[in-house]
C-alpha cells in the first residue's frame, strides 16, 4: 500500500468537525475530549497499540481484493460438502436483504416501526414449520450445531434425564458442539451406531437426516425407539432435502434442527449460518430464542378502531432479559437477516421448485456418482439411498487423490478416511448439488480417470 | 390493485402464502435432460409442500413493502442504548462479498483459504492489540456466545485446577445484562447479584464480603451498562484474583474505550466483543453479529476451537488449542462479519479508532447536558459511551411511563432509545447516540425528548396512545402471548 488516510481531515464515518467539537465541549463545560476518560485509571491510559495505517476506500477495496485472490478460485470445480452445500440462490435473495431497512435495523423492540422484520420473522417461522412438518419454530438460532446443542437441553430439562444420545453417522462438528454445551451443563453425551442401543436413561435420541456420509435415515424407526424409551427424538435436517424428503415431523419427530445457510447465500467459509429449531407446541414454552407472533393494533389504539393485524416479540417470559438466570437460554442475538434470506430463497422457489431443485441435484449428483463408479480402478461404497452425497474409493489412498486432484485444479470431497464406518475406509465424500455445473463434473470425470491411468 | 402498499389497510393480514396464485413462479429450475435415477422409496419421501406461489415481481414488491415498514440506521437516529447503532459502511459489504471470500468453503483445506485466514489473523492482531489480551477465538456468533464460551473457559481452567466443584458461584452485578446471568446458568452456576453503589460502581463493600473460595468468577460490563466506568475495577481485578477467581469482562460496550484503555492492562482474564456493536457490522434486524472471546495466557488452553495461527512456513491455519472447551458452531464462526469489521479496523486505524470512542463519548456527554433538568438522572456524572435518564418523575406525577415517551418519540422521527434496562433504574431511557450521529441529529433528538416531556405535562392522552404516524399503532402483545399465532395457517386470516 503506498497511500494512508491523511489524519487531519475528519473521517468520513465521523460527521462531527473541529468547530463541532469546540461548541460541544463548552456546553459540557470540559476543556478537551481526554477530560471526558478522566474516571478511568490515569497509569494505564492511552496506551501504545501497533494497528497498521487507516487507508482510504480505494486502498481498502485494493487490500481485500488481494486477499480474495489469496483464496482458490471461486469459480473453480470444487467437490466440497460435509456440511455446507453450494446452491442456486435467486438474485433477488441477496438484493432484498441488502435493502439497509432491513440489515441496518436491530431486535425488534419497538414493533410499531419494526413490522418488515418481525412480518418476515413470522414468514420465516411459517416455512420452517411447513419443510419440517412441525407444529412451531423460532426465529432462528446460530448455527446447526448450537441448535442442535439447545435441542439436547430442552430434552433434558422436560425429561429430567443427564445422558443424551447421537446417532452415527452425525457431523462431527455437530457432535463436538453438542459436547461443548453438555460438559458445560453437566450432561453425558453417548454416541451410538445403531438405534437399539437407546435407553431410558437418554433424554433424546439425535439423528440426521441425509446422514453425515449422505444416506437418507428412515426417521421413523428411529423416532419410535425414542419414544419406546421415553426420550424425545431430534432430527437434524438439511432443509433443502426436505423438498424431496418427507417431513420428519410427519415420521414422529419432536425437535427438528437444521442448518439454513445454504439457502441463504453462498457459503461465506461457513458463516453466518442459520440454526433452524421447531418443536411440538407442547415445548413451546421451553423453545430457545426469540419467537414472532401475530396480533392486532389494541381496540384502544390510534387505529380509529380497525385493529389492523401486526407482529410482536411474543412468549418473552422464557427469555434471558426477563428471567435472567431462570431463562430457556442465553441467546440474544441470531441471525435474523440470514432467516430472511433463506425465507427468500424457499419461496421464490415455492412448492414446486423446492422439488424440483431437490430432484435435479439428487439427479445430478447420481449421475456423477454412476459415470466414477464405471470409471476403472474406483468405487462408490454402496450404503443405502443418497441424496447428493457420495462416498470415492480410488485407486491410490484417499489423501493421495485429494492431492492429485488439487493439483489439477480440483477440489476434491472432504477426506473421511479415518471414519469408522467401513464404507468409509480409504474414501473422500463428493458432494454434488443442482448448482454444479456440467462442466466441473466432466472436469472431475476427466481427472479421475487420468489419476486412474497413472496408477 | 389487490396487494395493498405498506401501511395501506391492513397490510399485515396477508402473508405471502395468501398473496400468490397456483401455478406462479418466481424462479426458474432446469429440467434434468439425462438418464433418470429413480428416486428413493416412498416412504421415504414427502407428497406435496405448502409453500406460497408468487412471480419474482410480487415477491419483490412484497418484501419491498415490508422493508418500508422497518427502521433502520440507514433511515434516522437509532439512539438504542447498549446497541451501538453507528452507521455501517457501505465498504464493508461490497468486500465481504467479494466472490473470492464469499463463496470461500468452510472445509476448504488450508492452502485454499489463505486469503480468509490472514484476514483473521490481522484482526485477531489488531483485536489483541486493542484489549491487551492477545489470544482470540472467533468461534462465538453473538455476544452471549462469546460469554458462553468465556464462562466455559474458566470452569474447565478450574477443572484443571481441581476445583470445579467447590467454586460454584459467580458474581453478576444488578446492572448487567440478562446474557450474563443467564450463561452463568448454563454453564452450571449459581448467580450472586452484587448491587450497584451510590456511585452507579460496584459496590465494593458487597464484592469483598461476597469473595470466597466458592467464586469461580465475576462477570463485569465495562464500562457498564450505565454508561460509567467501573470505578477501581483494576484494584478489584487483584481482589478477585487473590481470591482464586476469574475477571470476566463483557465487553458490548467496547465503543467507549477503543484505544483508550486495555482489558488485560486492567486485569480482566476473558471479555468478549460484540463486532456487530463497536465494529459497524451491520445488525440484521438481530443478526448475524460476532462476539470473540479474547483472554489472558492462563486461560488461552482453553479457548473455544478454532482459533487462527501463523505457522513457521508462513502458512495461516485454523487449529484447536491444547485443552479447548470444543466446538462452538460446526464451522468456524461468522466469517463474513469478520471480514467487514477488520475492513472497518483497516479504515479507521488507531486514530480512526481513537476519534470515534472519543467522540461517541462526546455524544454522550452532549445529550447529557442538553437534556439535563428534562428527565431524571439518577447517576448524576460525566458518561462514556451512553447515558441514562429516568422517567420516573413523568410517571408519578403525569400518569405517563417511559413506554409511552419511547412510542411518542417515534412520531418525531427517532428509533427510541433503549427503555426499561438497566433494571436498576426505573423507568429506564438509555440514550446512546454513537460517534456517527452529528451534533444537529443530537440537537434534534433532545429537543424532541424535552417537547415529549411538556407534551406530558400538557397533553398526556397523546403520548398514551402514541405512536400515530408509524406504519401500525400499538399492538395487542398481551393476547399474542395468551394466545400464541406463530405461523400462516389456511384460515388464519
Ligand atoms: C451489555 C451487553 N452484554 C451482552 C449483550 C449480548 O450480546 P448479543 O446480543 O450479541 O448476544 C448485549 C446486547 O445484546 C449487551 O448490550
């Protein structure tokens, strides 16, 4: 960078200038800003700190184009999910997010001029409640994870249980949060590979659904060995297979988490995401978060008597600034502009295009899988339907063809090697979606069957 | 025109479910020209979703119209105390969404995110800098996430120590936030509340008799939720450490002291920020923040995973430290709102920094003496970043609560300050003005609160059934949470 922000001029985000100053300070009657710090301690004040230069917009956007250039190519084929999936995402998503009534708002407090967030709070909650076959949703947690971790304390709390179960195979970043929020509440967390070993001392039982190696669960033999021994069954679902997928509400869940970044926008490098969270209405009162209900202007108002419907921050007596250390939860804070992006995104697709996105990738992602698997020397280790996930075996050791990949320009699927499962042995997991396009895949056909060769 | 414009009729009876047509599509998706996989069994699949069916045009206008109905910092004063509404620039978007960051991979390996990873690096440095705890963890999305962790921390360094089970306490102050307590309690804790003295400090008599060898920690605001600073709070730093407890810091308020003061300087052990405050992250309506969580070297073993590392082979990783509390998120935080407060850190610099704590706290100072002799002031000193009045007198006297004052003030234009917290004061208006308000908005503001204040005393009915010119009037919450309508039914208009 060869120019900085001259410090004599005053900054653009700060619109007060010198004369400003001077008539404020003197009707606070102190001589100089530093006055005004004169309560904190005098020895540690002003203290020398090494931040690099200010620089000017042009220098900045200069910086960060050098550092986005610094990543892989965005536009190169890439194989990558295990969590995160890339998808078609509407135009109009990103451009009515960026509308500034909406990303520059706060929580809405003060609902009387706060309907545009709480009204697509409450769309949002609705879509939720409709892909998941629940009776109620939030508006919304941090992540997957940490959704899911509050899914294990609510079982816990209505069960009065201190043990929880994850069904492998279950994303292991979902299954460290778990464990991160249960040590901190004195809970065990069990992992289990099959769901007979369930029993009464689990407060829930957590499964997800496609799994962590992409296999669709049938979710209802799964929520029925839960409730045979009184624990409530979670499901961790990715919201855009449930275009295809049946509701897991629909197959006896109580809880239903899930991430919704992927439909929100792109991946961001896996933040900010989106905890969906939905329950039965019997845990409504026990739900994390905020919660937007309907209701309408007061008879007494200045309506002039119409009583015209609107939407509130409701059930706040579980919340942390009402009940403090009695709350459901600590959660302040979410994501509510993500929430309304991914409600965007689903019904811009509507009933229709949220099936039909969900079969082209199931499509897609099955004929890439069937054109390797022909390929001599590799595998797709068979375990049961997929959705748009698959397992590689290839013809050198896994970590060997993810690099044999890159340097073809390739981003290869997340090696799972070191997983239990013996399906995983010696394999990457490729996910493949309805937005990868024709070409990455005839690149990934290409390169496989080159590597192939050489081995 | 059958979709009514915002706050035409009765814009919020209709939902988008009640707004499409059967057969309307907003989106395109291609049809599969190959070979046809059959699709899984069933049982395994669903029927039909209830979604609505809009053209792109009409789910556009629909949101539109919603956004109109909304306030943000884009349309006016957002004075939300303990909010650090500031403006958020533009710059930071239009980078975040650079196509090379933004469709970055969480599980990218390392050689392919370098660019992401040094963006995290820096600000780790440069957040390191600015609070003298220079180890850092961006796992925590929010600021009750990164107290979250910060409370996880210091019951796994006394696990360590062996003594997780006799320090079962920590101490929160009356003023503090509903986060703090809160997380104490999910970590396992009990609350003590320690009250605040006539000084608007902690009162430091309680403290001493309260630290015993059952506090893991206390859990202080600084500056507090008062907007003063926490007078001594380096002296009651070594009390608590001599007790064998933990200083941890919630640093929401960071706004007032950037460049000025250093957490670890003080003696804290742990803070967490919120970027979405004193980083100018936009706040999304209630999200997506940021809230890392920074500590001393005792406990930086314990930071969530993952945090940033430069190797020797100048390679940038993310790793888990040594004896992590874990994961926090499934990936690595909220990345994206990293990326716009370090470009806010790289565009003001410590002089960009400097100028606007130091005028935050002018505002501050400003909207005090403006308004001074209007309201009451119950902690009658200079402020820092906010300021908090109380409508006290205007309720015993007039019949006229700070609610209705807050609604009142929506008709002249302003987002209300932040009413009812901290709870130790009555009738609580926690004014905030930020640096990125100018003195004539502040102008405006005060004069605006003071003619509500005569409009009190003159015309009360008004305030009492105010706001009048906002989109909707006062809505009924006490039926929405009696009788809870949480999502579109079919007949639910
Ligand atoms: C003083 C204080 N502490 C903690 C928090 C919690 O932060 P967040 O909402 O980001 O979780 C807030 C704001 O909500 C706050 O004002």
């Amino acid at each position: 960078m060869v120019s900085s922000r001259s410090s004599a001029s005053p900054h653009p985000y700060i619109p007060a200038t010198g004369a400003d100053r001077a008539r404020m300070l003197e009707r606070i009657g102190v001589p100089d800003v530093g006055a005004l710090f004169a309560d904190l301690p005098a020895a540690m004040r002003d203290p020398a700190i090494d931040l690099p230069p200010a620089l000017p917009e042009p220098d900045l956007i200069a910086l960060m184009e050098e550092h986005a250039g610094a990543n892989a190519s965005p536009s190169r084929p890439d194989f990558l999910g295990a969590g995160a999936y890339r998808r078609s995402i509407p135009s109009i998503t990103g451009y009515l997010i960026g509308r500034s009534e909406f990303a520059t708002s706060y929580t809405a407090y003060q609902p009387e001029i706060s309907q545009g967030t709480l009204q697509a709070a409450f769309e949002y909650q609705s879509v939720v409640c409709e892909l998941t076959g629940m009776d109620v949703s939030n508006a919304g947690l941090y992540d997957v994870a940490s959704s899911t971790a509050e899914a294990c304390l609510l079982a816990a709390r209505v069960t009065k249980r201190r043990t929880v179960a994850l069904l492998e195979p279950i994303h292991p970043g979902t299954a460290e949060v778990v464990r991160t929020y249960a040590h901190g509440a004195g809970l065990g967390v069990d992992a289990i590979s099959s769901p007979e070993e369930i029993g009464d001392e689990h407060a829930c039982l957590v499964a997800q659904q496609p799994d962590f190696l992409g296999t669709i669960a049938d979710l209802e033999p799964l929520a029925e060995a839960a409730h045979a021994v009184g624990a409530l069954f979670v499901a961790v679902a990715d919201p855009f297979a449930l275009g295809l997928l049946r509701p897991p509400g629909d197959a006896g869940a109580d809880i239903v988490t899930g991430e919704g970044r992927d439909l929100a926008g792109p991946p961001n490098y896996g933040g900010p995401s989106l905890g969906l969270f939905a329950a039965r209405t019997k845990y409504l009162r026990q739900m994390p978060g905020r919660i937007v209900g309907r209701t309408r202007e007061l008879a007494d108002g200045n309506g002039g008597g119409e009583e015209r419907t609107g939407y509130v921050l409701t059930l706040q007596a579980r919340e942390q600034f009402i009940r403090r250390e009695r709350a459901t939860s600590n959660v302040s804070t979410a994501q509510a502009l993500i929430a309304v992006a991914f409600t965007i995104t689903v019904q811009a697709l509507g009933p229709s295009g949220m099936r039909e996105s969900a079969v082209l990738c199931y499509q897609r992602a099955h004929d890439a899988a069937s054109r390797i698997a022909a390929l001599p020397g590799y595998e797709t280790p068979d375990r049961g339907p997929w959705f748009q996930e698959f397992l590689v075996r290839g013809p050198v050791p896994a970590a060997d063809l993810a690099a044999r990949l890159a340097a073809r320009g390739i981003g290869a699927g997340l090696d799972v090697s070191a997983r239990p499962e013996p399906e995983a042995r010696d394999a990457l997991l490729f996910a493949v979606t309805e937005a990868t396009p024709d070409a990455h895949v005839d690149a990934l056909i290409g390169a496989l069957a080159e590597i192939g060769g050489e081995a | 025109m059958r979709d009514p414009g915002p706050g035409v009729a009765d814009f919020g009876a209709r939902l988008s479910f009640d707004r499409g047509e059967p057969g309307r599509r907003a989106v395109d998706v291609p049809s599969w020209a190959a070979e046809e996989t059959p699709l899984p069994d069933d049982h395994l699949l669903r029927d039909s979703v209830r979604l609505p069916e809009l053209s792109q045009g009409g789910l556009v206008r629909y949101y539109t119209a919603m956004s109109a109905r909304n306030f943000g910092i884009d349309s006016g004063t957002y004075p939300l105390g303990s909010c650090t509404m500031k403006y958020n620039p533009k710059v930071n978007d239009t980078v975040a969404n650079l196509p090379g960051l933004a469709r970055a991979h969480p599980q990218a390996p390392a050689e392919d995110i370098q660019g992401t990873l040094r963006i995290q690096l820096e600000l780790a440095l440069g957040l390191g800098e600015l609070t003298g705890l220079p180890n850092v963890s961006f796992a925590p999305a929010a600021g009750a996430h990164g107290e979250l962790a910060g409370v996880f921390m210091v019951a796994r360094a006394l696990e360590d120590r062996g003594e997780i089970e006799t320090r079962r306490r920590i101490l929160v102050p009356d003023s503090a936030h509903g986060t703090n307590p809160a997380t104490a309690a999910m970590a396992g804790f009990k609350v003590t509340q320690i009250p605040t003295g006539a000084d608007g400090s902690l009162d430091r008599a309680t403290i001493e008799r309260e630290l015993d060898e059952t506090v893991a920690a206390v859990m202080v605001t600084a500056p507090n939720t008062l907007g003063l600073w926490e007078n001594g709070i380096e002296e009651v730093a070594g009390l608590i450490h001599d007790a064998g407890g933990y200083l941890y810091g919630d640093g929401a308020n960071f706004n007032a002291i950037m460049g000025r003061v250093r957490f670890g300087d003080l003696g804290f052990d742990v803070v967490h920020l919120n970027l979405h405050k004193s980083f100018s992250t936009p706040h999304g309506g209630g999200g997506p923040g940021s809230g890392p969580v920074l500590c001393s070297e005792e406990l930086a073993p314990y930071l969530p995973t993952p945090v940033v590392e430069e190797g020797d082979d100048g390679l940038v990783r993310l790793v888990a430290p040594e004896r992590s509390i874990g994961r926090l998120q499934q990936f690595q935080g909220n990345a994206a709102v990293l990326i716009r407060a370090y470009a806010y850190m790289r565009a003001l610099g410590l002089e960009g920094l400097r100028a606007a704590s130091g005028q935050a706290v002018l505002n501050a100072n400003y909207v005090r003496a403006l308004l001074h002799g209007h309201y009451d002031l119950p902690y009658d000193r200079p402020v820092l970043h906010e300021v908090v009045f109380s409508g006290s007198r205007q309720r015993r006297e007039l019949g006229v609560r700070t609610y209705d004052i807050a609604k009142r003030l929506i008709d002249h234009g302003f987002h209300p300050p932040t009413v009812y917290f901290p709870l130790i004061v009555e009738e609580a208006l926690m004014i905030e003005p930020t640096e990125s308000e100018p003195p004539e908005a502040i102008e405006a503001l005060v004069d605006a609160l003071i003619s509500v204040a005569e409009e009190a005393e003159s015309d009360p009915d008004t305030l009492h059934h105010a706001p009048w010119t906002a989109p909707i009037g006062r809505l009924d919450e006490a039926t929405a949470a009696r009788r809870p309508v949480l999502r579109w039914q079919e007949d639910s208009t």
